[in-house]
C-alpha cells in the first residue's frame, strides 16, 4: 500500500464529498485523514491521505475521481507517515 495525499476541488453541495468517499472505499482506499482547506459555497477543497492498495489503484485514481461530475484532482503527492495516537 502507497501512503499519498490528495488535494481536491469539488463542488460546494451536499453529497459531493459523499461522493468522492463513497468511491474511494469502493476501490479499497483507505482514508486516513481529510481536513477542508477552504470552502466559497460555490467550491470546496479538500485534503485527504489515504492509503492505495496497489499501483492500478494508485496510477488511475486522479481520472477516477474525476469522473464524478464537477471534481478536479488538483495535487497528488506522496504523504509523510502519520502518527497515530
């Protein structure tokens, strides 16, 4: 499994974010943590690190996300480990 973070722009509405976690856990990508960056009431930003479970999963992720109406991966990078208490 890959630790990454993601940095993405989805519309500001209810069920958006359902959305974009409702198909990371479909995939099998586990979130390990997410924080709004900011929001306008018309877009969000959102961070998320998650654990992929496999290069598939890691290499198509941006365009599967995408592929929800009105998302944009703007970032994905490789994450520091995080510290669990």
């Amino acid at each position: 499994m890959s630790l990454r973070q993601l940095i993405v722009q989805l519309p500001d509405r209810p069920g958006s974010l359902g959305q974009v976690t409702t198909l990371l856990g479909r995939l099998g990508v586990d979130i390990r943590q997410m924080r709004v960056l900011s929001r306008d009431g018309q877009v969000a930003t959102d961070e998320f690190t998650v654990s992929v479970p496999g290069v598939v999963i890691d290499r198509s992720l941006p365009a599967l996300l995408e592929e929800i109406q009105g998302v944009r991966v703007l970032d994905v990078s490789i994450a520091a480990a995080i510290v669990e208490l």
